[in-house]
C-alpha cells in the first residue's frame, strides 16, 4: 500500500510541475508570471521546454575559463619562406591552368556565338509554331553570351596578373 501512496505523491507533484506556465519572451523563457506580465510574455501552451542555464556558475563554465587562461603558442608574423624555384613551379602550374581555363571559355563563347548567329539563330519546329519560346530562347543566348564573355575577361585579367609577376 506504501508503494502506491509514494507512486501518487510522485505523480501529484510531477503534474503540478508540469502545470507550472512557461511565459515566452522573445528568445527567452520564464516560469515567473511577474517577469512575464512585466515584459508582456506570451504563454507557451502544449509542448515542452527545455532550460540550459548559462550563468557563469556550473561545470561546464570552469573547464571553459580553465582553457581560456592557458596561455597561447606565440605566432609568427612572417611569412614562410619557398624555394624560388619550388614558387616558380607553382607559378608556371598556375598560369597553365588558367590557360586552359581560358582556351575553354574562348570555346564555349564561340559556340554561344555561333548559335546566336548575330541575332538570328536558326529556329525548332516548336520556335516557328511558338514565337514566346523562340524570344526565350534568344534571350537566354544573349545572357550566356553576356556571362561568358565575362568569364574569358576575368580569366584574362587573372592571366595578365601571373604573367606580370
């Protein structure tokens, strides 16, 4: 019989605690209806809320202020040496690469431009029966065109600056 006088007592005082209002406010949570009405908190109804408390006390804060006051490896402001001849390996690996980059874009722009053929590129079945997919169509050329060409520029001026180093 004790037994279920203690599993009553339990469950009495859990159902008062989890009656207990959460107020919300903003991004923060009270259970105090003073704090709450005073900052016009809004009741949090059917769900659970989870408190982490953050306030400077606890486990977790002293093995964070521990780490915080170890002291720091010194940390050189100059900057590390390479080979001239290792740097000039990588320079010469990079302005291959870019080249390649930029024979590709060169590529692609002239096939864009091939295909627009000056404003007048050869149309579909479905182009000659619909003249909106037609413009759509020409418009989105103009705008990979206009895309691509940026792209060969961007690679010419990054180009021009490895070779001018």
């Amino acid at each position: 019989m004790n037994k279920w006088i203690v599993l009553l007592v339990c469950t009495m005082a859990g159902n008062a605690m989890a009656q207990e209002r959460i107020y919300r406010c903003g991004n923060e949570y009270t259970n105090s209806a003073a704090v709450a009405k005073q900052r016009n908190c809004q009741v949090m109804e059917g769900g659970h809320v989870t408190v982490v408390h953050t306030d400077g006390g606890g486990a977790g804060t002293s093995s964070a202020k521990a780490a915080s006051s170890e002291p720091k490896p010194a940390v050189s402001n100059r900057a590390v040496q390479v080979d001239p001849n290792q740097q000039k390996a990588r320079d010469n690996d990079a302005r291959a690469i870019l080249q390649a980059e930029l024979k590709k874009a060169q590529d692609k722009l002239n096939a864009l431009k091939a295909e627009f053929n000056d404003g007048n590129p050869t149309k579909s079945a479905l182009e000659l029966r619909n003249p909106q997919v037609f413009n759509e169509r020409l418009e989105a050329l103009k705008a990979n065109i206009a895309r691509q060409e940026a792209d060969v520029a961007g690679i010419q001026r990054e180009l021009s600056r490895h070779s001018g180093g």
